[in-house]
C-alpha cells in the first residue's frame, strides 16, 4: 500500500544501516522520500548505500549521542536535499543483559547516552531545523514494547525505551502548535541484529 505525501519529501533515519532502520530506509525510497542514512557503523553505511542507493541516499557516518555529531548529521543532509521534512530517531544499542544488581554503571550510561540521550539530541536539533524552515515536520522515534511493560534482565534498554516515550509526549505537545508531528512506535520482537544478539544471552526458554 502506499503511503501518501511522502514523494519529494526529505527524511534523517538513525540507526539506518541495519534492522527496522534499514527497511525504513528502503521503503521511504520506494515511496519517493530523499534519505539521510545515519549509522555509527561505517561498513553498514557504505553496504546499504551500495544496495540501496541512488541519487536520493545520502549516507552519513555519526555517533547520534552527541551533539557535534547530530549536528553534523542533520547539516549534510540540509546541504545535500536542501532542507529536512522528516526525522526518524531509531538508533538503538541493547545495551547489558541480566540483572539489574550485575549491571555497570558504565554499561548502563552508554546505553542511555544512544537510546535516550541520542533521541533527545535529534528531536532537539528537528525541531530547530523545522523552526528554521518556516514550520511543519514530522517526528517518529522508535522506542519499545519493553518501554511499556519492562522486563527481566533488560531494565536498562526497558527504561530508556520508557523514557523516550514520555519525551515524545511532551515534544509532541509542545511541537503540535508549529504544525510538528511528534509519535512513537512500540515494536515488540522483530527478526534483526539487536534481537538475534540478545537472544544469545537468554536460555530458550526465556527467549520471548
């Protein structure tokens, strides 16, 4: 099915070089959209940009949890299209595994430096960039079917994930008088990298 008003549009996906991101990526180019593809990995970039690209890929190598970064992001897809329509905050990392008394702090604040700060980041700079542009936008961020009821031996990806949609409540709130468009998504499993690898650390039977 198609999707409408898509066509001509420009669009920032994180976390673009594997998983939801990737099928993101692909359906906003068959749908007509200009893509940035953002991703830290660099060989995941250059690949999904081989196979997917064209003169409407841009791809874009960036760490999203900080702020040079996401700048950096969002200024060469400005400079490539011309300007951004639509942002999709969907770089995640799974972060540590077991429970929340073995977890490292150190462990726990990179995960919530890419799964919430990284959001954070990037509805802060949409949003200035849709200001800037005159108003209108549209925000979409991956947060997690975790987010909305935990789970055992994920509680920190399960609270960041939480904590993403409480922030796109209140982006969205404050965004909607600018003609901004601000929701989540909350997918449960789905066959990627991220799920495969958390997988591996749980025994079957607690694999869900």
């Amino acid at each position: 099915m198609a999707l409408r008003g898509l066509e001509g549009k420009v669009v920032i996906v994180t976390g673009g070089g594997s998983g939801i991101g990737r099928a993101t990526v692909a359906r906003l180019l068959d749908e007509g959209a200009s893509v940035a593809l953002v991703d830290s990995d660099a060989a995941a970039v250059e690949r999904a940009v081989a196979e997917l690209g064209g003169e409407r890929l841009l791809g874009a190598v960036a760490d999203v949890s900080t702020e040079d970064g996401t700048d950096r992001y969002v200024a060469a897809a400005v400079d490539r299209f011309g300007r951004v329509d639509g942002l999709h905050a969907n770089a995640g990392i799974e972060g540590p595994a077991g429970p929340l008394a073995d977890v490292d702090p150190a462990d726990f604040d990179r995960l919530v430096a890419v799964n919430l700060r990284g959001v954070f980041l990037a509805i802060r700079r949409a949003l200035r960039t849709f200001t800037e542009q005159g108003g209108g936008g549209a925000i979409v961020v991956t947060s997690s079917a975790l987010g909305l009821r935990g789970r055992p031996g994920l509680g920190p990806y399960a609270a960041a994930k939480a904590a993403v949609i409480s922030l796109v409540k209140t982006a969205a709130m404050e965004a909607g008088p600018s003609g901004v468009r601000v929701n989540a998504v909350c997918p449960g499993p789905v066959t990627t990298p991220m799920i495969e690898r958390l997988e591996e650390t749980f025994a079957p039977e607690d694999r869900q």
